[in-house]
C-alpha cells in the first residue's frame, strides 16, 4: 500500500494548503469517470492528510510496528521496572496524537 504522501506526491511536512492543492490537482488529473481506481486512491489519501490533526492520526496509527515499539517505550513511565500506565498517561496521549479526548474513565 502507497503512502498517502506518495499518492498525492507531496512531502511529508507539507502544510493544509500544499496538500489541499496536490488533492485538486489530482482530481483534475483524474476525474473519477475515467480514471475511478486512480481517483479513490487520491480521495483516500487526502482523507488521511486532509488537517494537521489527520496527519497526526495517520502518523500516529500507521507507523510500523518497530516505531510503535520505540514510541510506546518512550511514552511509558518506568517505576521499579514495570511499566505504569495511568488514566493521566492516556487522556496525555489521546489529546497530544489526537486532538482529542474520547475516554472517560470516571
């Protein structure tokens, strides 16, 4: 599967205007009646990078399992060698990746 940085052919620090305009571009390029695979390629991935906030999600959730390992050993507080995972820890994550917090743990 192509990177959604890839279908669009943007880097992947462009900012909401680049990507919006390598989209249009695309869809032009494109129309879905004679091109529908190519045109659903450039759809979803503008879907994934559309904000700063889906850029952050796709980051986040679409890494491989050896980043999610280094990120998840980064992101986890030690005490005396096992890990404490806390419902501060999460609502941390989930705002800082995500935008947002959807748990409620009360």
């Amino acid at each position: 599967m192509k990177s959604p940085y890839t279908v669009l052919g943007i880097p992947e620090d462009a900012d909401d205007e680049t990507v919006k305009k390598a989209w249009l571009d695309g869809v032009r390029a494109f129309p879905p009646d004679l091109h529908p695979d190519r045109f659903r390629e450039i759809r979803d991935a503008y879907e994934q990078l559309a904000t700063q906030k889906d850029r952050l999600r796709y980051e986040l959730f679409n890494t491989s399992c050896y980043e999610r390992n280094e990120i998840a050993q980064v992101l986890v507080q030690q005490t005396r060698g096992q890990a404490v995972l806390t419902e501060e820890f999460f609502q941390g994550l989930l705002t800082r990746f995500v935008g947002t917090t959807v748990l409620n743990l009360e």
